[in-house]
C-alpha cells in the first residue's frame, strides 16, 4: 500500500511524534493508522526502559483541587533539563497525574500509574505517561505525591518549582488559605500543630538545652529548656510561627481571629529536587 504524505501527516498530528517514524510505523502496519500507534508505543515503550537510569534533577509541581469535593492533590514531576520541565507535554502530564492522584485517598507513584484514563477508561495514565515520554524524549519520573480532603487552600510558585496543599479545620477565606500556603511556601515549617511533631525530635532538643544551660540553679535549667523549646517550636510548627504579613502574632493568632476554633489540620509542601 503507497503511504501517502497526507496519511504520515495526519499521523504525525494525532502522536505528535517524528514524520520519519511516523512513515516508519504506516509502512511496518501496511498503511493501518491504529496499528501504526500500536506500533510507535511498542517501539516508545523500549526507548522509556533504556531512558529509566538517565538522572532527573529538573521538573515541576502541579496541585489539583476539586473544591466542590474537597479533594486535592499534589505532585513533583521529574526530567532531565530544565527546558523539557516548561514544555506543554511536560506541563500537560504533570496536570493530569495530579488529576488522577486526586481520586485516591493514599496515592503513590506506582497506584496513580495504574489509574484508568479519566477520559478514556480503555488506557491507564501509564500508557499516557510513555506517550508522554515518547515525545518528550527524557527519563521522566514522579517523585512524591499526595492527597488531602477537606477545606482545601493551595500554591504554587509562579515557575512551579514550589506548591502547598493546606488542610484546614473548618471553611475559611480564600485570602487567608492562600495566605497560610504562601506562609508555608516561604518559612518551611515541619508540622501544622506541636502535637504533631515526632517525640523523639523534641526529646533531642530537650536534651540539648539542657546541656548547654549546665552550670545554672535547677529552677533556671528548667526556664532556660522551656524557652529554647519554644523558641524551636516556633521554627518548627506553623500555627507557633510569626505570621509574616504581621510578626506580632502567630499564624495560630490569625486563624483564631478569623474563626474562634480555626486551625490547620495537616499541610503537603513540596519542592522540585527536595525531599
């Protein structure tokens, strides 16, 4: 069967691959156009199995929110070079992964992987990623996501390299949601809430402070360890920080004058190459 310029082209517009393979795949199918795909994601599979050990040090965040669900997600995305990580493609793949993560309540790479195409139950978003890769030509890999319910605020820094998912206790303002995510974006705190910071981290910090006020009356050791603890809570735990629009008082101040018993239940920040 003669393959004609117009069947290659009409190819080529559907893969967004090569003319060359394009033609390649019409000749190998014998002018069939679905199995020419067929055939070009074989061939893409193999080349996404010898891209795999390439290393990935560029990328971007992408955050879903589902407002009228209370579903949200988040995802880091990474590629090998920095011009690949602003390409449609690239930014097209890392939407729709965060999309998919969306639905599942403790998402890992692999389970979001495994998902059914939103849009067409027939394919996995696996076989949308190869395609993906198969454009893009670069080792591409996701790296952490996850999911949070609930009274969603979001972020993500205008060059995607930074995004923030916050839970909060109860509906709050736009204004305030975004306010508390950029909060998080900028001072990098570790837990919403001082509860939730793992007891062995303060028990180290505990045991610090008291062996740098040694040598001091027991009543002062003890004033002296309660207030490097705090002053490290302060670091560590959002509602403690200084509210960086107003240092005079706490995120946890703010909160509480928006809403009596508002508060953050849990928060995701992540960051292209960060762990």
């Amino acid at each position: 069967m003669e393959i004609t310029p117009a069947m290659v082209m009409q190819l080529r517009n559907e893969t967004g691959l090569p003319m060359m393979e394009c033609k390649q795949a019409l000749i190998a199918s014998q002018g069939d156009k679905d199995k020419a795909i067929e055939w070009l994601r074989r061939k893409g599979m193999g080349q996404v199995t010898k891209r795999a050990a390439r290393e990935t040090t560029e990328g971007r965040i992408a955050v879903h929110v589902d407002a009228q669900r209370g579903r949200a997600a988040i995802v880091e995305l990474l590629c090998e070079t920095a011009p690949v990580a602003n390409t449609k493609d690239f930014i097209d793949l890392a939407a729709q992964i965060a999309r998919h993560a969306a639905e599942l309540d403790a998402p890992t790479p692999e389970s979001v992987l495994d998902q059914p195409l939103l849009d067409n139950s027939g394919r996995k978003l696996q076989d949308y990623m190869h395609d993906a890769i198969n454009r893009i030509r670069e080792n591409i890999r996701i790296t952490h996501v996850g999911t949070l319910t609930g009274h969603i605020g979001h972020y993500l820094h205008h060059n995607a390299q930074v995004g923030v998912l916050v839970e909060m206790s109860a509906e709050a303002p736009e204004a305030l949601k975004a306010d508390v995510c950029m909060q998080i974006a900028a001072m990098r705190p570790v837990c919403a809430r001082r509860e939730q910071v793992p007891a062995e981290l303060v028990e180290v910090e505990r045991r610090l402070a008291t062996e740098q006020a040694q040598g001091k009356p027991a009543n002062i050791i003890e004033k002296i360890v309660e207030g490097k603890l705090n002053r490290w809570y302060a670091e560590m735990v959002l509602v403690e920080q200084p509210f960086v629009k107003d240092d005079k008082k706490t995120v946890g101040q703010v909160l509480r004058e928006a809403a009596p018993n508002l508060t953050v239940q849990r928060f995701l920040r992540y960051e292209v190459g960060q762990e």
